[in-house]
C-alpha cells in the first residue's frame, strides 16, 4: 500500500476525536430537546390545573349566588302592642318573607319573656305555629297575649320585655334547614320594640 493510502495516527485520532465532539452535540442537543419537552409537559399540566381550579371556584361562586338569590329571607318587619284599652292586650308581631320565593314546611315561634323569665301562654293560646307556606312579600301576624297587670308596668318602665322569635323554615333545597332567630326588647321611652341581638344558628330545639 502507497505511503499516502496510509492513515497516519495523528489522522485516526484527530477523526475519532470529531466524531467524539459530533456525537456529544447531538446528545446534548437531545437533552434539550427531552428537557424542553418536559418543560412544556409540565407546563401543560399546570395549564390544566389551573384551569381545572378555575372552573371549580367559579362554580362555587355561581352556587353560593344562587343560594343567596334564590332562596326566601324571613324576618320581622315589626311588633307593636294592640287590644291595649282591653282585658287582653296582645303584642302583635308582623313576619313576612323578604325573599322572591316562597319558605316552605315553616314553624314560627314567639315567645314574651318579662325580667329574664318567659311568660307562659294564656290557656289557649299557642307559642309556636305551623305556618306552612310564607309567600313573598306578604304579611303574616302572631299574635302574644299579656297579662293587664304586666303590660301596665312594661309600659310604666317598671319591667324588663323582651321579644324572642324563631323561624325554622326550607327553601328549594328542602334538605337544608333555615333558621332566623332575633330578640326585640321594648323601650318604653320611645314605645318600640329594638332589635336585640339574634343569628341564623339555629339548631333544631330553638322553641
């Protein structure tokens, strides 16, 4: 063989060594290009997440807007004394439903309580009613009967009255129970019930 057939070792190594550099080239460009794609990969599951996130609080919000705007609100809008000049003066409290649908399998209950005591019904008379159905807007009334002798003196300031009234009652969703519970005491300065205190805590033995 011809002395320039020959390859020399300095040639050998020189090539090997260009390979060598050509092959760790390609290899790290692979890597980026594995490193990126598990990038994008991680990306993309984040994407979804959040995404995912998204959707869920926005259903949420959606939920709890429905509830609030679909759903009855009863309340008392007043208490007054009534039958004053009788034998049975009567506190009359008017209820209604603020809501825009109706309450249903409702249970009202109103209680008179005098110097921190309750006062027992009249023989008779009832402390707590099923009223049923309350529809929108539209008054409902339960009547307290007091004894002459203790309204004269809640209305001379010598006595302590206090209102309590509790309202279980449903509304679409007829698993959930609502409660409304408020306390009025009297101020026999200006003749009006003050609200008092109340929550919509209730549990189910509120009466």
């Amino acid at each position: 063989m011809a002395d320039h057939e020959r390859e020399s070792p300095a040639q050998s190594t020189a090539e090997r060594r260009e390979i060598i550099r050509t092959e760790r080239s390609l290899l790290a460009r692979l890597g980026l290009a594995v490193r990126l794609a598990d990038f994008m990969a991680i990306l993309m599951v984040l994407a979804t997440f959040f995404s995912a996130y998204s959707t869920w609080r926005t259903a949420l919000v959606t939920s709890k807007i429905f509830a609030v705007a679909d759903r009855p609100f009863i309340g008392v809008q007043e208490i007054t004394f009534r039958g004053t000049d009788t034998q049975i003066p009567t506190l009359l409290v008017n209820f209604k439903n603020f809501g825009s649908i109706p309450a249903l399998d409702t249970i009202v209950g109103v209680h008179a309580v005098i110097d921190g005591k309750p006062l027992r019904p009249s023989p008779g008379a009832m402390s707590e009613i099923d009223a049923g159905i309350v529809s929108p807007n539209v008054p409902h009334y339960f009547y307290v009967y007091l004894p002459p002798d203790k309204y004269q003196a809640v209305v001379a300031g010598k006595t302590n009255l206090q209102v309590h009234v509790t309202v279980l009652y449903k509304g679409p969703a007829h698993g959930t129970q609502l409660c409304y519970f408020e306390r009025f005491a009297y101020d026999f300065r200006m003749n009006l019930f003050m609200a008092s205190g109340g929550n919509d805590k209730c549990g189910t033995e509120v009466f």
